[in-house]
C-alpha cells in the first residue's frame, strides 16, 4: 500500500543462458515516503536501488549454484 505504478519483468534468451529487465514506474503513496522523495530524491533512488541489488543478488545465491 506504500506504492502505486507498475512493473514487469522480461525474461529474454542469450547465447549463455537468460537475461532479466525490470521495467518500472513507481511513485510512493504514503506522505512520508513522498516527503523523502522530494527533499532527498538521489538518496531515495539510492536506497530504491539498494533494495532491488540486494533481492536480486540473494536471489541468486539462493537459485543459482
């Protein structure tokens, strides 16, 4: 409920296996989060990025062998 938007993921082939995109557009709903946004966007891409690096990464560790 923090987030409104869309996103979507592409799975596309490679001459070594797969390759994964994610497309967003993503806004905050909650005032907070808005406020931080605003007054501190490049740190709040930042740690947006973080998240996602950190998810994909355990994801592999995890899936991968």
């Amino acid at each position: 409920g923090d987030i409104t938007g869309s996103a979507r993921l592409e799975i596309s082939a490679t001459p070594t296996g797969s390759e994964l995109h994610l497309i967003s557009g993503l806004a905050p709903t909650n005032a907070v989060l808005r406020a931080v946004a605003q007054v501190a966007g490049p740190i709040a891409q930042f740690g947006h990025e973080w998240v996602l690096d950190t998810g994909l990464r355990q994801f592999c560790d995890r899936a991968l062998p």
